[in-house]
C-alpha cells in the first residue's frame, strides 16, 4: 500500500517538471505564429509564477481541509486543462488566461506533494522524487522539438503534455480511496505513539495564519535561504552560458553544453544524494550542498588563462546546487514541528518561486550597468546569504531540540 501510493507520487514528480521547460523551448517560434513581440514571454511567467505563489500561500487552508490526495488531483487537473488550453489558443492574450489556472495548479500540488512527502517518507525519497522533476524537465523539450519537427507545432507539444496530465488526473482520482487508507494507517500509528509517550499525537489541527506561521522562530531565516537558493540556481540557468561566452570566451556550442550539465548536475545529484541521505542528515546535506556550490563559484571566478576550470565549476555547482532544496523541505517538519510544517512549507514555496521569479531579471539590470562579469559575484552573495542563514537556523534548532542537530529520515 505504501509502495504503490509513492510510486504514484514519483509518477506526479515527474508531471510537475513536464510543463515547467515548455514555454522556454516553444516560446521562439510560439511568439512568431501568436504576433507576440519575443520579450512577451517574461508576462507569460510572470503570470504563471504570482498564481503559484498564491496557491502555495493557500495549500496549508486547502490541504487540511481536503487532504493532499485531493489537492493533488485537483491541481494537477487545472494544469492539465490549462495546458489543452494552450494548445487551442490562438493568441498571446489567450496564453495569458490559461495561464492563470497553470500557475494556481502547479503551486498548490508542489507544496502539498513536497509537505506529504516530508511528514512520511525518509530522506532519500525527497531527494529521488526531485531528481525526478528534473527528469520530466528535461524531457518536455524534446516534446516540443519532436512536435516542432512533425508538423504537430508548438501547440501539440502542448496537447501532448497536457494529455499525459489527464491521464494522471485520472490515475490520481482512482488512487484517492489508497490515500485515504494510508492517513489512517498512519494516523493510528501516530496515535499508538503518542499514547507510548511520542512527540506529537495526530490529532487535527488548525490552519496556521500566515502571519503566525512567519512569527515561528527561525522560519524567516530559512525563508532568506531558501529564496537565496532559487534565486542562485534560476539565475544559473539562465545566464551562466551568456557569462562563459561574453566573458570567458568559450563558444557558444561548449557554453550551451556546459549550461545544460548545470541541470543534469542537479537531477543527477539529487539521484545520487538519495543514497546516503538518511545516513547523512538533512543539516549536512544544506550544509554540505553551499560549501560545494561555493567551490564552484570560485573555480568559475578565478582568472586563469583555461576554461576548463570555468567549466568544470559549472557542472561542481551544479552538483553543489543537488541536495539543498529537497533537505530544506524534509527537514520542515523537524524543524518546525509536524502540525505547522504545510503552512511553512507552503510560505517557502512562495519564496522559492519569488526567487527564481525576480533574481534573473535582477541580475540582467546590474549585468546591463556593470558587465556580465559580475555573475560570479552575484553567486557567492546569494551562496554566503543561503549559508549563513541555514546555518543560524541550525544553531536555533539545536538549542531548542537538540536531538534534531543531524535532521535524518523521519
């Protein structure tokens, strides 16, 4: 029961990374046949990422009081409707309406998904399930270049997708009775635990205001982390290759490459991360996550008269990059404690999402002004900012639970 339940919720890992390179891979010939100008699709995912923002502020409200198995669903149907969406409009204005229900799905199943996973299952399954987002991120570019190159067009990578996320739905509203017989296997345990002197007995709980959850000690600490985390590896991603080539000189085919090992670091961390993570903790997986990512930085940085250094600081960053996300969400419940971890959860997904949102646009700004050569350093600040921030939220868990220091599998 438990196994098939978490293979259907590696199974809507994958479909979260599915739509999410879409617009990217589609969107140069997408704004020719739409008449949009190319600049249009910051809108786009500007749109996109305020309705994720806002659905995860709400999952904590939503996820008590229907459950996760639901919340799933549900999302993941309007993200499947957004995307059949997409696939018949025919103009920008029209992406821009389906984009609404887009970012509203993607932002609540995210945080439910990642919250569920966190009270239930070890570490090592955080950091699968999230290498496995990247897979389904990597896959649906050659979705839209497959439809580009069979005449289906932009819009049937689009119907593509968006039939692999009905078929899901419907997986996930058939599989709702097996969610509902796990919470109540669980929860009995809980009980039984609690009974035997545990922690925290499972008893339902209330929704926890946003503005309660922010005055929990520590919780704006890990929020600045995780905002400098996103803000670090979304800015990566985009402008990483335009820094080897504009100021490193590497070609633009090696810098390409290079900039897409940064991801495959990333997914192919996260997989490896998986085996040692409940031996290691979720504090050093953080912990060791930055200090890699900032020998990285560093490799890319120095003045040297090779790019091999530049580039092979891309791909340890990429590594370094792996693990710090889904520790940071495993560790919620420890942290925090179990009965407010989707109200916090919920709130670092929103500044995640800020993050990736705004720190790219940030960095072309001070690029434009400065140089790209301030990309390196625009880096370290975000690494030093993530660490120094996880690390004071360590030394506050420590002293209120020391037995959480290490935060291993729950």
């Amino acid at each position: 029961m438990y196994s098939l339940l978490l293979t259907i919720v590696y199974v809507a890992f994958i479909s979260l990374g599915l739509p999410d390179s879409l617009v990217g891979s589609g969107w140069p010939v997408m704004h020719e046949d739409l008449g949009a100008p190319l600049a249009f699709a910051g809108i786009l995912t500007m749109i996109i990422s305020v309705g994720t923002i806002v659905s995860s502020l709400a999952s904590d409200r939503l996820t008590r009081r229907f459950g996760a198995g639901l919340v799933t669903a549900v999302s993941v149907g309007m993200t499947a409707a957004a995307l059949v969406g997409f696939s018949l409009s025919g103009s920008f204005w029209l992406l821009c309406l389906w984009a609404i229900p887009y970012g509203l799905g993607a932002g609540a199943v995210d945080a439910a998904l990642n919250n569920y996973v966190a009270l239930h299952y070890a570490a090592r399954h955080m950091n699968w399930l999230h290498s496995f987002w990247g897979v389904g991120a990597s896959i649906s570019p050659f979705i839209m270049s497959y439809a580009l190159g069979s005449q289906l067009g932009w819009s049937g990578a689009y119907g593509i997708v968006g039939g692999i996320q009905i078929a899901l739905t419907v997986v996930l509203l058939v599989s709702l009775p097996l969610w509902g017989r796990v919470d109540a296997v669980r929860a009995a345990g809980s009980a039984a635990a609690a009974g035997d002197g545990g922690d925290e007995p499972s008893t339902p709980r209330a929704h926890v205001p946003l503005a309660q959850a922010l005055r929990i000690p520590g919780v704006l600490l890990i929020l600045t982390a995780f905002f400098a985390y996103c803000a670090l590896e979304s800015t990566a991603i985009l402008w990483a290759s335009t820094y080897l080539v504009t100021d490193r000189g590497v070609d633009t085919a090696t810098a390409a490459a290079f900039g897409s090992l940064f991801l495959l670091g990333i997914t192919g961390g996260r997989f490896l991360a998986g085996f040692f993570a409940d031996r290691v903790g979720d504090t050093l997986l953080i912990r060791g996550g930055f200090a890699t990512v900032a020998v990285g930085v560093v490799l890319i940085a120095l003045p040297v008269g090779t790019d091999v250094l530049a580039l092979a600081g891309l791909v340890v960053a990429g590594l370094g990059c792996a693990p710090i996300y889904p520790a940071i969400i495993h560790s919620t419940p420890v942290n925090f404690g179990r009965s407010s971890s989707q109200a916090i959860i919920g709130i670092q997904m929103a500044a995640a999402y800020t993050g990736s949102t705004l720190a790219p646009p940030l960095f072309g700004v001070l690029s434009t002004w400065a140089g790209t050569w301030i990309f390196p350093l625009f880096a370290a600040v975000l690494v030093a900012l993530g660490l120094v921030m996880s690390e004071r939220l360590n030394r506050l868990v420590a002293r209120r639970v020391p037995s959480a220091a290490g935060v291993t599998a729950s």
